[in-house]
C-alpha cells in the first residue's frame, strides 16, 4: 500500500470544511481523496484525475466499493487538461487543488512497465499509453548527444556522458529490452554511493516519457485560473527539478495577487522518514487565491 507523504499537513493547510469542494490533481491510489472526503461531508464534492488507465479502473473500483460515487469523481485524464475537465463536469466553487507529484509505489510493484530498476520488465515507462515515445524506443534509437541532455536535463545525472556512452555500445550488440538490463548496463559504469547508480536515469526518462514538468506549469497555471478566491493550491513534490518548476510558477503567480502560505518548503518529520523512507525528499509548498 503507498503511503501518504504529510497528509497530515496537506489537511492542515487546506482547512476542508463541510459541503465545500476539492480538486486531487493526482489520485493515485486515493489517499489524499478519502481523507478530504471525511471533511467535506455531507454535500461536499471531489474532483480527482489519475492519468494511467490501469490505476484510474483500480481506483474507480475502490470508489464503488466505499459507495463515495455520489462524491468523488474520477476522471481518465491528466491534469495539464484541468481547466478543460472542470469546464466539462461543470465542477465549480472550487476551495482547494492538492497535487502530490510521487509516483504511486503500485507503479513500481504492479504495473510492469519498467519503472522500477530492479525488475525485470519491458522498457516501457509510459504512464499513459496515449505517449508515443517509449523508454525502448529512447534507449535504443536515440542519439548520443540526445540521451546525455535527457539524463541531464531530466534527470541531474552527473555521469550522463560515461552511461550515454556505454548504452551506445551496449546497443550496437543487442537491444537493451528490459528496465533490469538497463540498470544493470549503468551499474558497469557508475558505482553504487548513497542511492542505486540507476535511480537518476529511470527518474529522467519518466519525465522526459511523460513529459511532467512541462504538464506541471501548465496544470499549476490554469489551476489558478480556476481556483475560487481564498482558494489554496498545494503541491508535494520529490526532487529538485519539480520544485524549481513550482518555485517558478508560485512566483509567476505572486505577481498576479496571490499570497504564498509556506515561506519555506515544509518537509517530513524525522519520524515520518523513518516509518517511510521514500518521504525524505519531499517538499511541500502552498499558495493562496486572493
């Protein structure tokens, strides 16, 4: 089961009271929903996108069997199409967005798509089958200088240039098909230090794939467009380049009246890092609609 990061905080800071309305930008498995549902009751409504179509079934699923149909609703789409799917659902007096931007551990565990470098699964990495490019395809077909600018850009790899190389080469005996193979081929050249020598390469081709941060201004931008006044955003996010990419859209934002409510980044405790270690890098920032 994937455990919530700050849950506890996002509800403190978004203040859910009865009948008022929510938008989770990033349902996943639907911890943020529910505990916004126990607040919002009896009337109040949740909006809620989950962009891969095996966890969006999953989560429908889960929905009907807490009989929440009448009050949260999922939707098959991505939320750089937010403004465009409340504009449809005719979801209004929105008082809160909340995107929490980890990606959900069912991800690594069930969906056999090569997120997780430790399995051995198809080089796919598309959360949505929608995406043309696949991690196979980038892999195995891209250039040189190509693949060195996506592990750097997306992913901060420091020895882009040695893996690029080594890929190349690996290439030109046999492709390199599954997400195990890949790591394996980047262990050879990196040595293993504080975390898996694969971890920034898996992490640059997902958001290179799914192409998360430009999906994110957009979907923060219009987010407040649509947002009621005194209306908060929060977001969660898990490494360097998606908080510059808040920081930026926050400031951006400012500018257009809103007041930001976290001057620093609220982080985990270090009792939540220790019942979950995945939660050490998270930040969580939040702005307000005046």
């Amino acid at each position: 089961m994937h455990q919530p990061v700050l849950l506890k905080e996002i509800i403190e800071i978004l203040k859910p009271k009865e009948n008022e309305n929510f938008i989770d930008a990033t349902f996943g498995e639907g911890n943020v929903s529910f505990e916004i549902a126990k607040f919002n009751k009896p009337d109040g409504k949740i909006l809620a996108f989950e962009w891969d179509p095996e966890l969006y079934k999953v989560g429908v699923e889960k929905i009907k069997n807490l009989k929440m149909e009448n009050r949260i609703q999922l939707v098959n789409k991505n939320f750089k199409d937010i403004k465009k799917v409340v504009k449809e659902n005719g979801f209004t007096k929105i008082k809160g967005i909340v995107f929490d931007l980890g990606i959900s551990l069912w991800h690594y565990k069930k969906s056999g798509k090569g997120f997780s470098f430790q399995n051995e699964e198809p080089l796919d990495m598309r959360i949505n089958p929608e995406i043309k490019v696949t991690a196979f395809e980038v892999i195995n077909y891209y250039s040189y200088k190509e693949l060195v600018e996506i592990f750097k850009n997306y992913g901060e790899e420091k020895n882009a240039e040695k893996i690029a190389r080594i890929i190349i080469h690996q290439r030109k005996k046999k492709k390199i098909e599954t997400s195990k193979e890949l790591s394996d081929i980047i262990t050879k050249v990196v040595p293993f230090k504080r975390i898996h020598p694969a971890t920034k390469v898996f992490m640059a081709l997902r958001i290179f794939i799914s192409k998360e941060l430009e999906n994110l201004e957009k979907g923060l931008k219009d987010s407040y467009d649509i947002l009621e006044k005194e209306g908060k955003i929060i977001v969660l996010s898990f490494h360097g380049l998606e908080d510059r990419v808040i920081k930026k859209i926050f400031k951006f934002l400012k500018l257009k009246g809103a007041k930001i409510i976290t001057k620093h980044p609220i982080k985990p405790t270090k009792e939540e890092i220790f019942k979950n270690p995945s939660s050490r890098s998270a930040k969580l920032r939040a702005i307000l609609k005046i």
